[in-house]
C-alpha cells in the first residue's frame, strides 16, 4: 500500500518488479481474474516510481488490460518474464497477439516459460517442439532480440520435455 517499499526493495537489490500475481490487487488486475479492469492509479503511481528508479516492471503476471495500461503507461520498455503466446496455445498466462505487438512497439521483452502445462495445456507429454513454437512466435512478433526463455519455477513432480532437459 505504500509506494515507499518499491525503494526498499531496489534498496535490497531488487530490480524486477511484478506489479500483480494471478489476482486483482492495487496496482491493477492479475491474468486469472474475472475482472476486466487494468492498471489502477496507485498501479500507474508505483509504474512511476519503478521507471525512476530503473526497475523494470514485470506484467508476466498481469491481465490483458493491465498489460496493456502499463505498457501504454510506462516511460520505459516493460518485461513479460515467463508467459507463453496465446496464439499457439491458450493458456490463462498468455499473452494474446494484441498484447506481443504493444510489447513490440514498446521495445519490451518477452520470456517464453518453458513449464509443459503452460506451453500446452491438456498435452500430457508436450515435446520440445511445442516450445520452440512458442519462441518462434514470439520472435516473429517482437524480434528475435527481444524473446528469451522465461523457466518460473521446477517443481518436483514435473518434468521438461526430455529433449529441452538434453542440452544440459
């Protein structure tokens, strides 16, 4: 609720800033939330305040209209750190093609997560290929400069495809 703990946390040595998780909060709305709302005031506030201070604003998380908002909103190129294309597959965590090109034309960045029910939802075993679909669809909207991979987290009980896993 205070705008004074994003400066303790780039004080800390945090430099990437989620503005939202999966739901509404105060900066705006998260992607699995029902709301259709975007980037609040408070949430256009602590935009500010994370562009003064060179902290990169993180919508990975954040709904279609939040994503939007800040990208539309922020001074300088925003991130989507681990989200997939929803043009390859529809995922609640995926960005749609409207928001790849607002992302582009903001010089934002774009890392494909690389977790198999994300990539392909309802596909018990989704190979490499389904990934590297989604890189290649973030590439062909954004450049091939601005898509990385985005891994989130490895729990235990999931596994990778096997053929990502092999270049290790």
């Amino acid at each position: 609720g205070s705008l004074d703990r994003i400066d303790t946390l780039y004080n800390e040595g945090v430099r990437l800033f989620q503005l939202t998780y999966n739901y509404q909060n105060r900066l705006g709305t998260g992607c699995n939330d029902p709301s259709e709302g975007g980037l609040s005031t408070f949430g256009r506030a602590a935009v500010d305040r994370i562009n003064d201070l060179g902290g990169v604003v993180d919508l990975s998380h954040c709904g279609k209209r939040t994503t939007l908002d800040a990208i539309a909103y922020s001074d300088e190129p925003v991130a989507v750190t681990h989200a997939t294309c929803q043009g390859v597959a529809h995922h609640y965590r995926g960005k749609s093609d409207a928001e790849l090109a607002a992302l582009a034309d903001a010089d934002g960045y774009l890392g494909i997560v690389a977790l198999p029910w994300f990539i392909a939802p309802g596909v018990e075993d989704p190979t490499l290929d389904v990934f590297v679909e989604h890189l290649a669809y973030a590439s062909d909207a954004l450049g091939v400069d601005r898509v990385g991979i985005g891994t989130d987290f490895y729990p235990a009980d999931v596994r990778f495809p096997d053929e990502l896993l092999s270049y290790y």
